[in-house]
C-alpha cells in the first residue's frame, strides 16, 4: 500500500477502541479491589514470602496463598504451587482427584483443549480412561452450548467439565454469564456433581469469576492471567472445601493432602503477581483488541469480535495462507525483549496432534500472559495471539506487524 501512515493508522485504531479501553480500565480497579480485599482479609505479611524446606510442614505463605487466590476468586479453599507444573497438570491433578473408576466426565463446551485429550481418553498412558473413568462430550452449536444435549447426559455425569476460553478452536470464550447460565441449567436438571471449569486465560477479565457464578471448582495457569507476568512457574485450583481436600490429596498423597509442600525461592512473586494480575490482565486485553480493531481494518478476519468485550486474552486471526501465519508470528518473536534474533519454524510439540508455530520471546519460558503468538500450521491457518505485560510492547509489536504485512 502506497502513502501508508501506519502511526496515524494505529492512532485511529486506537480511537475507535476508547470506550473499550475505558471498560476494561473500570473492570481492572473493581479486580484490584477484589484482590487488595483478599490480601487484608487473609492479613498477607512480610513473613508470607519466605522460603521454607523439607516436608514444609506450617508453611504460612504457602497456605495463605490459596487462601488469597480463594478469596478473591469467592471460592472456599485454594491450591496455589510451584509444585503444579503447567495448567495442563493443573488440570490433571483436579480431575484425578474427583473422579474414581466408573464415572463418567462430562464435557459440555465441546472438545477440550489439545492437551487434555491425552489426559482424558489417551490410550495405555495412565489417561482417566485407563482407570476406568468414562468420557462424553456435548458439541458446541454455533459456539453455544447445546442444552437439549446437555439434558440427556447429565444422569450418567459425575463431573460436568466447562472450558471457558477457546483454545485452537474458533468459537469465542464464554462468558462468565453463559456459564452461570449452563451452571443453572445442569443443576435445575438434578445434577448433583461438581461442576468444572478450565478457566484458563480467563482469570480477571470480567469482574467475576466462575465460582461466583456457580461452578464448583476453576483451575489455571500461573503462567497465564493470575501470576500477572510475575509467576515464574505453577497452577491453581480453587472451589468447594470438599473438592480441594480430594484434590490435595492427589496431588501430594493421599494420607497427607495439603499440610506438606515447601518452596526454598519463597512465594513473593505468587503474592506480588497476583496483586499484578487485573492491571497486567487489562494490559493484555488492550493488547488483544489493537491488534485485532489494525488486522481487521486491514481485511484480516479475527476473534472475538471487536464490537464487545473480550471474555478472554486470546485473539484468533484468520490468515488463509501459510505464509502469511507464519510471517505474522515471526513478527512478535522479532517484536520480543527476549530471543527477538530468533526466526520461529513450525514444529512437533509434545501433547499436540498438528505441527506447532510459537513465538514466546518471554521472560518466562512460554508465558503466554506475555505478548505471544502460536498455532497450528493447518488450513484455515489461524493464529492464536495473546498477553502483553504492557500495552506500549503489543503496540510496539502492531508497528513492526504492520511493517511487514502492509
Ligand atoms: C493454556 C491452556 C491450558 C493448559 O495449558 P498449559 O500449556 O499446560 O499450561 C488448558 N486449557 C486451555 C483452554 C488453555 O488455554
């Protein structure tokens, strides 16, 4: 494009989306709220932060972090630990806690995410399905959930399952009235289990979470929205007393639960980024529509669509073309504080049936909280892109894209 002013064309991006960024600035103070609340109410000290070792036996900043994150998120109980190693085991350790052979998961937002497949149905892994629990899945319509469906599976279920975000799948994130309106339904049809939900780039981007909404149990990256960039590894699991006992019980033994686990570096990036979280969130979400309100002004098809808040961190852009993916995730690894010399390739990834671009020019390895970029290399070649610890980086990112693709 010839007499392209691409600092006047970001500028008009930007005012196009200033009552967004108003709304989202008005979400983040009511989430700092919320968590400067859980802080006081839970009394959070100095001492909070410190190291301990061996079996961790009384470790305060350990317990009051779940504590924390419980409070903020309405829920009774939490697990917060370094010990989780990825949302993806997270998630693994929630759900061998609940169920027991014979059962049935019930997913009701249509396949989960590419890593959890593994975990629920792989064959001669150690899958749920090897011990014997059952898997049945209710497909979206139109990204929406499919109630009449959902009825007929909810005597059978013992955990209905709830993916908030997208995940490589097209369809939006739902929103945390959706799923109190999914949560409501399963329960007025008698459904007396626990109620999921893999909130996953949800974290703080409404003014409620899940557990405030109905559901019995939220589980999540540290290296997503709720470490706020500061987290430099864990998960978290928060919900119903009864669920986080068993829940404990598997991820540590289950005669002990959650009175051991230590950690020597101590927990002050957990608490500190936690508090980060609503402010870094916002970051993003403003990162997420920039880029989104410039690929679209410039024909490119993206998700969620730019004239309504977000529900999650994650932007879907169409490229129809392989080429043109992978130039635009090159881009934001180019765009990165960290490995910006590198050129990103398609690859195997473990856990993932298609081959993989990534851009992760982060400081924490694969944070996706961090401006980010990744996607399988398959037709229609969307590009899944995410986080941005401030919004001068996304629009620093935007500026070199724009270089490149106009
Ligand atoms: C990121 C993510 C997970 C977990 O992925 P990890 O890479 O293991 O942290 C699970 N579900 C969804 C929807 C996600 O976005």
């Amino acid at each position: 494009m010839e007499n392209f002013d691409k600092n006047r064309y970001i500028e008009e991006c930007e005012a196009k989306l200033a009552e967004k960024f108003r709304q989202i600035d008005n979400i983040a103070c009511f989430n700092q709220a919320k968590v400067c609340d859980a802080f006081a109410e839970n009394r959070i000290a100095v001492r909070h932060f410190a190291g301990t070792t061996g079996y961790g036996y009384g470790d305060e900043g350990r317990d009051c972090l779940g504590k924390v994150f419980a409070s903020a998120f309405g829920a009774e109980e939490g697990i917060v630990s370094p010990h989780i190693l990825s949302g993806t085991h997270a998630l693994t350790v929630a759900l061998f806690g609940l169920l027991r052979p014979g059962d049935t998961l019930f997913c009701i937002s249509g396949m989960p995410y590419d890593t959890i497949r593994g975990v629920i149905y792989g064959y001669d892994n150690g899958s749920l399905k090897d011990f014997g629990i059952k898997f049945c899945c209710c497909d979206l319509v139109d990204g929406k959930f499919d109630y009449p469906a959902i009825k007929m599976g909810l005597a059978e279920a013992k955990v209905v399952y709830i993916q908030r975000s997208r995940g490589y799948e097209l369809r939006d994130a739902f929103s945390v009235d959706e799923i109190e309106e999914a949560c409501a339904f399963v329960r007025e049809n008698g459904f007396k289990g626990c109620i999921f939900v893999d909130n996953c780039y949800g974290e703080f981007v409404e003014k409620r979470e899940p557990t405030e909404a109905g559901a019995d149990i939220i589980v999540g990256s540290l290296i997503k929205n709720p470490g706020g960039g500061l987290a430099q590894t864990g998960g978290y699991i928060c919900g119903k007393a009864e669920y986080i006992d068993l829940i404990g019980k598997r991820l540590t033994a289950p005669s002990i639960g959650l009175e051991v686990g230590s950690h020597a570096l101590g927990y002050q990036y957990y608490y500190q980024g936690f508090f980060m979280a609503p402010h870094t969130v916002a970051q993003a979400l403003k990162c997420s529509l920039l880029i989104g309100e410039a690929m679209a002004g410039l024909g490119y098809k993206n998700y969620p669509p730019l004239d309504e808040l977000p529900h999650d961190i994650t932007r879907a852009i169409e490229f129809d073309d392989a080429e043109k993916m992978v130039h635009f995730i090159r881009e934001v690894q180019y765009a990165s504080p960290v490995d910006s010399f590198v050129t990103c390739e398609p690859w195997d990834m473990p856990g993932y049936d298609d081959q993989i671009i990534m851009a992760a020019g982060t400081f924490v390895s694969g944070a996706s909280i961090e401006l980010s970029a990744d996607g399988p290399v398959v037709p229609p070649y969307i590009a899944y892109f995410q986080g941005g610890l401030t919004y001068e980086h996304g629009k620093y990112a935007l500026s070199k894209i724009l270089d490149k693709i106009v």
